[in-house]
C-alpha cells in the first residue's frame, strides 16, 4: 500500500511529465524540476523518465508498466499507474 508522500511524489512525477513538450531530451529538465520539488528520483522514477524521454511516441501507463518491467523486472505496478 502506498503512503501519502509516495502518491504525492508520484503525482508530481506524472504532472511534471505532461506539462513537459514531448521532445527528447527533456528528462533532464523534468529531474531537475522534480528536486526543486522536493521529489526525491528513486531508480523507479528514474527508468520511468528515461522511458518517456525516448520512446518516441506516446505512452499510456500500461503499456510504459512492460517497458519498464523489461528494464527492471521488481518494479511494481503502482510506481507507473496514477489513481
């Protein structure tokens, strides 16, 4: 069961991403937003942006849950679907 910091920390994570233009490249400034946040940039979070920043299309959450999964076979389910 997730914690209320680590719902915030991810909603953040997910508002941080969708205001960012869907350019490659942009990982770097979505991290550095996240920290002025106090958002902390667990390896989780951190395969999640690479994902996002390179995939080259859009993601919905199912599908960046498998391409995660591949990179890192404990990430869990919720680190990757908002409620």
């Amino acid at each position: 069961m997730m914690r209320g910091r680590e719902c915030a920390a991810r909603d953040a994570l997910i508002r941080s991403c969708l205001a960012m233009p869907a350019a490659s490249g942009n990982a770097s400034g979505i991290q550095d937003s996240l920290r002025q946040r106090g958002v902390r940039l667990t390896r989780q979070r951190r395969i999640l942006l690479d994902l996002i920043d390179h995939s080259g299309r859009h993601l919905d959450a199912e599908s960046l849950f498998r391409l995660a999964k591949e990179k890192d076979p404990k990430l869990n389910r919720v680190t990757c679907i908002a409620r």
